[in-house]
C-alpha cells in the first residue's frame, strides 16, 4: 500500500480529502499523465470528422499533458481507426492535416501506409535485412465508439463500455446521431487552476446556492441528486416549475421528475451535459500544473429549446465564468503554508470524494511524498 497521506477514506464521513500538493506539485502533475490520463478514455472526435472512406484527422492527444499524436482514418472498407501520427522510420508526423486520402504519405522521405497503418512502400530501402517487419505499421491505438462520438485511449484501464453504460442504460434513448456540432456556440476557457480542482468544482454539489445564484433559483435544489458509478458520476438537475424540462419517454425512470439537466461525469476529464436542446460535452484539458484548458463542444438537437431554461448559452458561460473565479481562488489558497486538507459534506460532496478515491486508486496508489 502507498502513503496514507494519499488516501482517502472510502467512509466519507471519517474521510480526509487528499493532500494540497497534488494541485502544484509538477512531479505529481507528470505521474498523474502516465498513471492517470494515458490509461483513461479521451474524446477526441466525432464521427463526421471522418464521415467517408479516406477521410483522416490527425490532432494530438491532451496537448501539454500527454502530447501524444495520433490520427484517426475510415478506411477503403468503411473502417474506422486510430493509428500513431509517428512515422515508423525516424519519427516525423505522417499526416499534417485533415483531408481525403487514398494512402498515408510522410513528406520526410516518402515512406507510405495504408488508411489502416499497414506498412507499404519505404523508397532506397533495398537491402536492408529483415525489412519490413511488422514494427513498420503505425501501431493501432484502441478506439471507442459512443454514439458518434470518439474516445481514444492509450492503455485504458478499463473498456470504453463500463465508462459509458449508465449513460447508455440511462438516455440510450436520445438520437445521439441526429446530434449535430454547432461551432458557433461552442466555446473554450482558460483557466489559472489544476484541472483536478476544476473537476472536483464540478461534481460538487455543496457551492450551487453560494456561488450560482441565479442557477440555485431555477434549480430544485432538495431534488438535486448526485448518484455515484464506478467511473461516472450523474447530477440530476431537476427543475423548479416553469423552467424548460425533457419530455422523458415511458422507458425512463426519471419519467415524472422535472428534469433540466443531466450532467455527466466521466472520469478523469470528461463531461457530457444533456439539455432539451442537445448536449454540451466539456473536455477539461490539463497543460501545466496549474493551467487547464476547458472546452464546452456543443451539439443541438432540438434548435427550438436553444435559449430556454437551465442549459441556456448565457446562463451556462455565466456559471462557468462563477466556477472558474472560485476554482483561481482555490489554486492561490492551495499554496498557503496553512492549508494540508479539509473534510467533505456527506450530504452534498459525495461526487467530489468519489473522484478523490479515483484519482488515489489510479494516480497515487504506491507514490511517496
Ligand atoms: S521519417 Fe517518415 S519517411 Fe522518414
Ligand atoms: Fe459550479
């Protein structure tokens, strides 16, 4: 077993949360890359980046974190993969941008692949012993499919499927494929804070009536429900009457609540958060200790509840601009000589101990001071 200091306590009412320093120690930041976000699943895309056989799209995993470049392509067969962007022979980027293609061509010295990373061609290569070995295909990375969006993980831990089922058991109903990105409203933030402390902003509870006001008054808040998973965590938003709710088909067992919102987390980095107009997924990416940037990607489905009730664009930029304030707040308190830990609400920062008992199980189990 690791250090006690970098455990928390699965009781949370004899429980500590975990010890400031994992917010601004940078060796503490690089384990958790490793540990945590190299074994966990990335949403990267969705499907219509790479709608027809040809198509690839090529970015880099966690840009600051774990700077991985990897390239998603649909294959002459309809098959979708993600591949290594590193060139087999010394390293240059295979693909530079988005586009159709019938082959992968590195512009260093022309060495070529398939859409399925299948080695084919190496130019003044002849001669060379034991060439072509299967180490000359771009490695294949494991890929996931949730509807139409992409998850990519490195090493996952865990399948993309037990990440995923109580979404899918939950909304399976939803017509996810109808879903469509809308750029012009998506969004992203900088933020002068650890992205854990931005996560853990997000799964609790306790800070609505406090800091959201506005929020705290279109919200249920007795009826807010905070329900743990093994790698999620759902918020219930339920909604006070008059405010936009989700016509709930007769599968769902939230059927009768006045439900505003669904906010999902997923962890380590991942929200998707269900509005009756659509989703917005927010994908926390860390680039530095204490820097984290956060995208808000939304995705309409009913464009005639945009601008009503809890997921309103306005309301949520102004939660988040109160989020982010509390969340700098935070990352200055942390380097107080005078801060070690605190303890949590048992009623109302479940959510929060739960990603504290992730985050030591995946990132700390075994590591010293
Ligand atoms: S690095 Fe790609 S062909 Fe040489
Ligand atoms: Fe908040």
């Amino acid at each position: 077993m690791g250090d006690p200091e970098y455990q928390v306590h699965p009781d949370i009412r004899q429980a500590h949360t975990l010890p400031a320093r994992i917010y601004r120690d940078p060796a503490i930041y690089e384990t958790f890359a490793e540990r945590i976000f190299a074994r966990t699943w990335q949403f990267v895309a969705d499907t219509d980046q790479v709608r027809v056989p040809g198509q690839i799209y090529p970015c880099t995993l966690l840009e600051g974190c774990l700077d991985e470049p990897v390239l998603l392509t649909r294959d002459a067969r309809d098959v979708l993969h993600c591949l290594s962007n590193v060139c087999t022979h010394r390293g240059h980027l295979v693909a530079e941008h988005a586009g159709i293609e019938r082959v992968l061509r590195c512009r260093y010295h022309g060495r070529r692949f398939g859409l399925d990373g299948t080695f084919q061609h190496m130019p003044e290569f002849e001669g060379v012993e034991g060439f072509p070995g299967p180490c000359e295909d771009l490695p294949r990375i494991p890929l996931g499919q949730w509807g139409k969006f992409l998850f990519v993980a490195l090493k996952p831990a865990h399948s993309l499927q037990e990440l995923i089922a109580p979404l899918q058991e939950r909304l399976g109903w939803l017509p996810l494929e109808q879903f469509r990105f809308d750029p012009a409203r998506s969004r992203e933030f900088l933020i002068r804070a650890n992205w854990a402390l931005y996560v853990e902003n997000y799964l609790d509870g306790l800070h609505i009536p406090f800091v959201h006001q506005e929020l705290a008054g279109s919200l249920d808040y007795s009826a807010y429900v905070t329900e743990l998973y093994r790698y999620a965590v759902l918020q219930l938003g339920v909604a006070q009457s008059g405010e936009d709710r989700f016509d709930l088909p007769v599968s769902s067992p939230d059927r009768g609540k006045h439900v505003a919102a669904y906010y999902y987390w997923l962890f380590p980095n991942t929200m998707f958060n269900f509005y009756p107009w659509g989703l917005s997924i927010n994908v926390v990416r860390p680039v530095g200790v204490d820097r984290t940037r956060v995208l808000f990607l939304r995705y309409t489905w009913d464009a005639a509840r945009i601008g009503s009730g809890i997921g309103d664009d306005a309301a949520v930029d102004r939660v988040e601009r109160e989020d982010e304030v509390v969340v700098e707040n935070v990352q200055r308190g942390i380097r107080s000589r005078y801060y070690h830990c605190g303890r949590y609400s048992p009623s109302r920062e479940t959510g929060t101990h739960h990603f504290h008992r992730l985050l030591a199980e995946f990132g700390l189990e075994g590591a010293g001071a």
